[in-house]
C-alpha cells in the first residue's frame, strides 16, 4: 500500500475513532449539573462519628463557590461563572459539610459574589439555610469559608469586622464562638464555625491560611487538566500520610482557560450525562501519554484518550483509600464544583476506614 493510502486509512480511523469517543455518553454519579439528579438524604451522617474526634481529622465535602447556583446570566457566562446547581438547603440535605462564601460589603451587609459577578444572594440568607439545617440536624456541624471577593460598595459605611460582628450576633444560637484549631466534633454539634479567609475575621473563626490547602485553579487550557488532576492526586495523599491536628483541604475546581464544569467532568458540555471530549490523541502500545485519562474507543487495537473529570477521579482514588489498605489518616476537605452522588458518598465513607475508625 502506498504513503498516501497508509495516510488515507489513518486519517478515517481518527475520524471514526474521535466521533465515537464524543458520541458517547458520560453518566458518572460523580458529577451532577442537575438539581434533579438522584441523591441520598445524608442529614445526619456525622451522627456515627465520636464526639472526640476532632475536625482536622474528619473527611468533610465540601463545595467550591457555593452559592453560584440559580444564576441567570446568559450561557457562556453561566458557564464561567455557576459551580453549583444545589442550592444550600439542598447541599447540606445531601452531606455537604463545607461552604465556600464569598462576600462584598454594600450598604451595612454582605451581598454574595463569584468575582464581580453579584449571585442575587445575601449573607444572610446562607446563615439562615446554615441556622435551618443545624436546628433540624443537632449531631451535625457546618464550616464555612469566608472571603472578601470584591472591592466593597462607595455606600459603606460600617467596617467589615462591624458587619461581620453584627451577623454572628444575630445568628448566636448556632454561631461557635471564638473555636481553637483543635475543636472537637462534640463541641461543634449543632453550631457552625467560621472558617477566616480575612485576616480582621481571624478572632470569629479558624485562620484559613493555617490550613495546608491545593487551590491551584487556573488552567490556561483544558489541556492542563492532567496536571490539576496530578496536584489533587499528590494532595489526597498527603492529607492521608498527614498530621490528625492540621486541616487538610483538596480543591478538585478549575476555572479560566476551561469552563468549570468541564473540570469537573470532562464533558464536550455541562449536562450530567453528556458525552466526555476527546483529546484527539491515541494510545499506543509504546506511548502513555495521560496515563490518568480513559481510552473511551478502540478500535484494531488503537484507542482514543479522552479527557476525564476531576471529580469522578478523586471519587475513584477515594474509593480506593476507604479499600483495605492501612493509612495514617482522612482525606481531609475535598471542595468541589458540581458533586454529585457517589462523590460525596466516598468522601463521607472515608471516615470509617479502619485505620482510623471515628464512628461511635
């Protein structure tokens, strides 16, 4: 056969190996961008675990810019801006147990933010869904991240600490006043705790740059997604070989040159279960070129690599964490955009390894 026909044939084989790879659909439980996808009630799930462990020492899910969802914009900006179709309720209702808010001072109060982006939500109204769940929920507790986001409003004319101050008044039946880093989970049942990401806040809460964290969240292409999936990788394992008194916390989002949804899924869209993109490149027996990325579509022996999610990654290394192999500790705060089911199922079942066994 000649050059040319040799190229013939390899060019029909990449076409009919990409449309295959992109005609298939992704449905993977890790991953949930409708707010009627299948979810188990976890109300009361840190119910089982002992009240003198202490939170650093807890697997704790969590979501990345909580309160991005119910945003109308329009298409490619919902798409750079929603990390979430939950709302809180639903969240916690769901085994959420970290929050990611985000607040701008206007007039005397918070307004909420994804950068400059005003979500049409209060402050308020995340502590009231927060209130609400742990009056319903005593055995629970809920950490929340707090973060100014956006340069504050001309109309200000209380401090941000005053503000601040004046919301945790108003909430003082669930607010845990003053925590210091080695809280147990008995003393924070039925309260929420502050999290600081301002420095002015540090007295509310615990300092969140005390925290060991991987929030590496630009990815200048969806190409570099393999290497944001190698850096929660290296995270997951150091949580796990980790010190039981220092918080851990794993960011599986990424955002910039990528929608944020296709960092958590992999998708050539944001649905649930549309299908993964493809990278356009194959798998060779002598090449293993992103050894973390499926191969979707074979065909005589040559396989398509497809982009895969972060989220339905770290909910398989999770998975194998909770396996029967010994380990130090927790995964530690896993935030993510879009969880869906089976990912925060993992991350809850982290607890009861038993290694480290917290339950009662």
């Amino acid at each position: 056969m000649s050059t040319i026909h040799h190229l013939i044939s390899l060019g029909c084989l990449l076409c009919c190996l990409n449309q295959a790879a992109t005609a298939n659909p992704h449905l993977d439980d890790a991953y949930s961008h409708d707010a009627h996808d299948s979810f188990t009630d976890k109300s009361r799930w840190m119910k089982s675990i002992r009240d003198d462990v202490q939170l650093s020492e807890l697997a704790l899910p969590g979501t990345h810019d909580s309160a991005t969802f119910d945003v109308s914009l329009f298409p490619v900006v919902d798409d750079i801006v929603v990390t979430q179709t939950l709302n809180f309720d639903e969240q916690l209702r769901y085994g959420i147990r970290v929050l990611d808010l985000r607040i701008r001072r206007t007039g005397d109060v918070f307004a909420l933010h994804h950068g400059p982006v005003f979500l049409d939500k209060m402050f308020g109204s995340a502590l009231r869904s927060v209130e609400r769940f742990l009056q319903a929920n005593p055995s629970e507790t809920v950490l929340f991240r707090v973060k100014e986001e956006h340069a504050a409003d001309s109309n200000v004319t209380a401090s941000l600490v005053e503000v601040f101050d004046h919301y945790m008044k108003q909430f003082s039946s669930t607010y845990l006043k003053a925590p210091r880093k080695n809280i147990t989970l008995g003393e924070a049942r039925g309260k929420f705790v502050v999290l600081s990401n301002i420095a002015n806040l540090n007295p509310y809460g615990l300092s969140y740059g005390n925290f060991d964290i991987q929030d590496d969240s630009t990815l200048q292409t969806n190409w570099e997604l393999h290497e944001k999936w190698l850096k929660i990788r290296r995270q997951l394992h150091r949580a796990a070989a980790g010190d039981k008194h220092m918080f851990y916390v794993n960011y599986l989002s990424g955002s910039v040159g990528a929608f944020p949804y296709f960092v958590a899924s992999g998708h050539v869209s944001s649905g649930t279960g549309a299908p993964r993109l493809s990278t356009g490149l194959l798998a060779l027996k002598e090449v293993d070129w992103y050894p973390f990325f499926p191969r979707t579509t074979c065909v005589l022996g040559v396989c398509t690599i497809s982009f895969e999610g972060t989220n339905t990654l770290a909910r398989d290394d999770i998975k194998d964490y909770n396996g029967p192999d010994p380990i130090r500790r927790t995964v530690g705060i896993i935030m993510a955009d879009f969880p869906g089911e089976s990912l925060i199922a993992n991350i809850i079942a982290n607890n009861h390894h038993p290694a480290h066994e917290l339950g009662q």
